[in-house]
C-alpha cells in the first residue's frame, strides 16, 4: 500500500515539465518522477505544495486507494 496520485496526469493537462513542477514546490525534478512512479510518498507540506501549484484540493490529487480510470469516471457519470 502506498499514496497513489495523479501528478502526471494533472502536469500534462497543464503542460508543465517536472523540472518546472519541482522548481514550483522547491523539490529535485528526479522527486516528482519518485512520486508520480509511486516510489515515494510525499509529505503533507509537498502534497499540499503540489496541490496549490495545481489550484485542486489535495483529495484530486493524492488518495490512499487507486483512483479510478478516467474511462471508468466517465461511463459512470454518462450513467446517471
């Protein structure tokens, strides 16, 4: 069990590198691919940090359980 996140799904959406993420949150760029890769659980303060650059709630971005595929999280909403 680990900390599952979406920090390269959210970096593309806004086309930033992880040399440019890490310079926002004062982190190596080699830590954000330890994170998206899941080799590394980040700390509140970065997870908050990471969250802040995005403009999202911590919750979008990291959680305790996989988050679902965005297929999944689509089919489910065309459903309602």
């Amino acid at each position: 069990m680990g900390v599952h996140n979406r920090i390269s799904v959210f970096r593309a959406e806004r086309g930033l590198s992880r040399k440019e993420l890490a310079e926002a949150v004062g982190v190596n760029p080699q830590t954000i691919g330890y994170l998206e890769r899941g080799d590394y659980a980040p700390s509140v303060e970065l997870a908050l940090k990471i969250a802040q650059v995005f403009g999202a709630p911590v919750e979008m971005l990291f959680s305790l359980k996989p988050f679902a595929s965005l297929a999944q999280t689509i089919s489910s909403k065309g459903e309602s």
